[in-house]
C-alpha cells in the first residue's frame, strides 16, 4: 500500500509500481486543491478489494455528496498546473531556507543536500509527456525545516517566526492553494511527550511548511523578516 498524498498522481502513479496492490490519498489536499472539502481516494488493480471497499462506502455512507463530487473533480482539473507551480515555489523557499544562517537543517527532495535527493529524481515524475523537456523537475510543494539554537532557544525562535509571518497562514493542514506554515512541537505533536517526539525525529524547533500557489517573491520576502525578527522579544 501507497500512500501518495504528497506526491499526488501527478508526481507518482503508484499502482504502476511492482508490487504494489493499493495506493491511498487524501483528496483533501492537493487533489481537491481548495481547502473546501473532505474526501479521500482508494485505488486498487484487484477487483476483490475494489468490491470490498465498495461494500464499507454502502455500509457506513462514506461516499461524497454530489456538491462535494463537483468540488473534487474541479480540482483535478487544474492539479498538473497546480502541482507545477507548487513544487517551482518549494524549490525557491526550499533553497532560501537552506541559505539562511538561522536554519541548521533543511528537508525537501529537491535539493542535492536531501539524503534521498537521486532517488527522488527517479521516483517524481514529470506528470506528463513532454514536460520534462520544458521545464524543471519539480518535487511537491512540502518541506521542512530546523531553526538553529539549542533546544529552548530553538523552540521559541521557531513559535516566534510562526507566529510573525503576514502572507503565510499559521494553521495545520496542507494542499491547497494558500501557503500554511505549522510547528509540530507546539500544535500537531504536543500531545506527545517530548522524549518520545525527539525519539521521533521532531525536534524542539522542527517547522513543517506546505508551500502555496502566492507569488514567490511575496512569500520569500515574509519567511525573510520572520526569521529575521525571531529573536526580538526573546
């Protein structure tokens, strides 16, 4: 099983992998585009799972209404753009980020420093024919970041640049057409004891951004004067 949210068809047709039986997406996110509708996606090459599948959306009335329907399929219309312009504004922030002398570590695949960066050039498709040939491979539009300091100058550098972005929204979901930008440790994760979160790979001043469709040069001028003004107060 595959879950492709992420990367969307338009990076990955998983089912088109050896091996895999399911590929899973939350079309809430980039498939629907918009931030205005819940819904989610299971694909599968084997008729006996499809049927089943089926079976619990009679069962439990899982599947969409038809205004919901609409929404979704409006949004695919427009995800190879969307997707396009997602993954170019990415890469900008990405390498911005990976510049800036309060940020110890940055994750997006399509930077060369990315562990998995070759593997990422192999498994991101273009999204269509052609396209490669006229334009840049793109990688999504999600990325992460640590800010620099120890851990409890980490962790308030961090909240504090959150909380001074203008364009960029403060708010835990992902996929759709604004640019949101949330801190694990104090908002999805807090829940989690520390130990446990640092056990996990979260730091104290770990950033999750999913980087939207605004233009680039908006974007990177606000993530510059929030990181630039994340210590004042402190």
């Amino acid at each position: 099983m595959c879950d492709g949210t992420f990367a969307t068809p338009f990076h990955q047709r998983c089912l088109e992998n050896p091996g895999m039986d399911v590929a899973i997406h939350s079309a809430t996110k980039y498939i629907g585009g918009h931030s205005d509708i819940l819904a989610g996606a299971v694909t599968t090459h084997s008729a006996e799972f499809a049927h089943a599948i089926a079976k619990v959306q009679k069962l439990v009335g899982a599947p969409l209404a038809p205004f919901e329907s609409f929404l979704l399929a409006r949004g695919l219309r427009t995800l190879h753009v969307r997707m396009e312009r997602h993954g170019e504004n990415a890469m900008r922030v990405a390498k911005m980020l990976d510049a800036h002398p309060l940020i110890a570590s940055t994750f997006y695949p399509g930077l060369p420093s990315h562990p998995d960066h070759e593997l990422a050039k192999k498994v991101f498709t273009s999204g269509g024919s052609g396209c490669m040939s006229r334009r840049e491979q793109t990688f999504g539009g999600m990325l992460a970041f640590i800010v620099a300091g120890d851990d409890d100058t980490a962790l308030r550098r961090a909240v504090r640049m959150c909380e001074r972005l203008k364009v960029v929204t403060l708010a835990v979901s992902l996929g759709g057409t604004e640019s949101l930008i949330e801190h694990p440790a104090s908002m999805t994760h807090a829940m989690i004891p520390r130990p446990e979160r640092l056990a996990g790979g979260l730091a104290d001043g770990l950033v999750r951004i999913s980087v939207g469709l605004e233009d680039i040069d908006d974007l990177l001028e606000d993530l510059t004067q929030a990181m630039d003004g994340c210590d004042d107060g402190l």
